[in-house]
C-alpha cells in the first residue's frame, strides 16, 4: 500500500513505524491499545514529524532556505519544525501566542535549543487568525531579504502535510492486521484537521482496496477553530489527488468531531484532561499534554464508559506533547 506515496517528495525525519502498545481494559469493557506516535523520533517525538517529512521535502524540491510556521506558547508544531530544521540545516522563524517569557520553558526552550529564531505576538492562544496574519507578513519580509522562506499555517494543516497521516494510518492497519488486533474504532485529538484529513484520506484509500477499516473518532480540542465536517473533507479530498487517486473520495458524513472534551477554550486544562493524564501515566508509562493528547484520551475514556466501543479494540493515537509539561504550573493530584 505504500505504493501510492512513493511519487511524493519526502525529507526523511521520522523513526517509523511507531509502536502499537496494548493497553488495559477501559471502562464499558473495550481493550485500549494505544499507537506510540509520541516516539516519532524528531525533535522529542510527536505527530508532526509525520506532516514535516511531507512539508519539507516540498520545502527542498522549491529551493527554500528557511522555514516559518506559527502557533501557540509551547506549540508542539513550532518545536517540531524548528528540529526539523535543525536536521536540514535550513534557517526556522516560529511565531508564537502570548509575550516572550523571562526563561524559555518547555517547547519554547527546546525550540531555541534547536537554533529557531522566536517571535512573539501577544496575540491570544485561541486568535489563530492574528496568528496566521502575522506568519504572513514574516513570510513577505524574509522573501523580500531573499531567503526564500517555505511558509507553514498553523499544525501543518496542508494536504501535503495531511499526507503524512495518510501514510500513518495505512501503518497502523497494516500493523493491527500483523498483530491479529481488529479495532472498531481510531481515536485521536484534533484541531486544525491536517492529522485528521489524513486520516480519513488514508482510510478512504483502504477501504477502496478492499480492507476493512474501523471508525475514525476525532476529539476536538479547539473551540471556534477546530475545522468543520467540509473543510476536513476537502483537504482529505486534496490529500487523495496528490496520492494520485482521484476516484477515491471522502464523504462529510465521514467526519467526526466530538467536541465535549474541549472545555472553556484552547490550551485551557480541564479536570477531566488532567485525570487522563494522570491515568495514562500510572496505567501505561504514557507521558501526555494538558492541551492535546490530555484531552484525547478524556474524550476516548468517556466514549468508552458510554459504551461506544463495547468489548471490542479501541486505538488511541498519542500524538506526542510530553514536553510541555515542564511548562505546566503543575497537574493537580
């Protein structure tokens, strides 16, 4: 099946593939299993070294020289993409929510450790688009320097970036179908919708080839940005025309965002966050985020007690962000 990504520029970055973990058995009786994209390799690990190999093999086919992307405070993104360039040795600007901190914790700290250039905006965790305006306007300045900068939106949200999580989803059914694991459903945290439209793009690849494929549950972590049933379907569907398979297609009925778990905003804790982590650690030696993977699992354990699973196999992607918890004021006990 990886056939159909071998016509794609691709910047080796990620230590793949990643581990399927079996984990205990989770309220309403399903069996957790849980898919180690924490251990990515690049950079502390994380999802994103799976849309970076995509995003920066396109970055090297147009010549670029350096990279800008956006985010918030501690943005696993921004971190990732800053070792990512560290690896290529290409130049990396990160802008950044909120004001510059006395001492760099965290995402931040490890993405000056890599050598990226931070730029602080003030701008609130949740204005994505003050974000990705001030992103633009770095874009043009360091074009008109001449550095030819590839320019990134928020989470690698781009088909080329959803590709990675094409191929990532095609790994982990080719490794449950090695494991003898049928899962009735994947879940996993979202939201911009680029891990998501992946996803769905590589499930929809699948199923066109005969494989059986499970639900596909997206937790949405993201009020008001979180990318709805239509946009998610488009890029899945962009996704599927760069994979070359224009006859494969993703219907909005596909897409599935629970959004009970996100709480009063983005990037804001929730006790029900805070206890999936707590869980995780003393269930499986799982490191997760208070933004992200946090929530994740809250909405995965949730939808578990509520039976939707039943006694069958459920997949939870962890999509890495250990390291912001060493910017974290501390998780309640």
């Amino acid at each position: 099946m990886t056939a159909m990504f071998e016509h794609l520029d691709r910047a080796s970055l990620a230590t793949t593939p990643t581990a399927l973990e079996q984990g205990p058995i989770v309220g309403g009786g399903a069996r957790l299993w849980v898919k180690r994209d924490d251990l990515t390799g690049l950079g502390g690990g994380g999802n994103k070294a799976r849309k970076l190999e995509f995003l920066c093999g396109d970055a090297l086919r147009a010549g670029a020289r350096a990279l800008v992307t956006v985010g918030a405070a501690q943005s696993n993104h921004c971190r990732m993409t800053a070792a990512a360039g560290a690896r290529l040795g290409m130049e990396v600007h990160l802008i950044l929510a909120g004001d510059g901190p006395e001492a760099a914790a965290g995402n931040q700290l490890l993405s000056a450790l890599f050598g990226a250039q931070l730029h602080f905006t003030g701008a609130a965790e949740s204005h994505w688009g003050e974000l990705e305006i001030a992103r633009e306007a770095l874009t043009d300045q360091l074009t008109d320097e001449g550095l030819q900068p590839y320019s990134i939106p928020i989470g690698g949200s781009t088909a080329i970036g959803a590709l990675g999580y094409a191929t990532g989803f095609v790994e982990l059914l080719e490794q449950c179908a090695g494991q003898h694991v049928t899962p009735s459903a994947v879940v996993f945290t979202s939201s911009s919708g680029g891990t998501h439209a992946g996803i769905l793009a590589g499930r929809a690849a699948l199923s066109a080839a005969g494989w059986a494929v499970p639900d596909v549950i997206a937790i949405g972590v993201a009020k008001g940005v979180n990318k709805g049933s239509p946009n998610v379907t488009d890029l899945a569907n962009e996704t599927l025309d760069l994979m070359q398979l224009p006859g494969v297609r993703v219907d909005p009925s596909d897409v599935e965002v629970d959004g009970r778990w996100i709480g009063n905003d983005y990037a804001v804790p929730t006790e029900a966050g805070d206890a999936a982590i707590r869980w995780a650690a003393t269930n499986g030696g799982w490191l997760l985020d208070r933004t992200y993977s946090g929530k994740g699992l809250s909405g995965a354990l949730g939808l578990a007690d509520e039976g939707r699973f039943g006694h069958g196999n459920v997949v939870f992607i962890h999509t890495g962000g250990w390291p912001a918890l060493f910017a974290a004021d501390g998780i309640p006990a």
